[in-house]
C-alpha cells in the first residue's frame, strides 16, 4: 500500500475570518488558587450553571460593593 500523504490530497481550506462581538470581554487576569480553591469554584459553576469566569466576576463584584460600603475606595 503506497504512503499517501492527506495533508497535501486536500483543496487548501479557505480561511474564515472570525467575526468580533462588539461586547465580548477582551482583558485577561491570571490567577493562582489552591487545588482545594479549585474543587470548590468547581462544584459552585456546577450547581449554578455558571462557569468560573462569571464566578469570578461576581465575587469582584461583590468585594468592590463591599469596599465602597466601608468607604475604602474614593
């Protein structure tokens, strides 16, 4: 059976320009927690039908709010 190479068989694709959402978050924050940290983001995003970032994101939130309460923040 001869070697035959896919990769180069195919019609080369056409390329799909990926169209922007005006609203989409564009800033990134890396954050480092602990496994068990983890674990629990991870049953949170399960019984909320939440994913993590949204998580997140409240609990930002929810800090901040508590800030300004304490009047920490001018």
């Amino acid at each position: 059976m001869p070697y035959f190479n896919k990769e180069f068989s195919r019609k080369p694709r056409k390329i799909v320009k990926r169209r922007r959402d005006e609203h989409a978050l564009k800033n990134v924050v890396s954050l480092r927690i602990s496994d068990e940290e983890m674990v629990t983001l991870e049953k949170i995003s399960r019984k909320s039908a939440k994913s993590i970032s949204e998580i997140m994101r409240e609990a930002y939130k929810c800090w901040q709010a508590n800030r300004q309460r304490l009047c920490l923040d001018i």
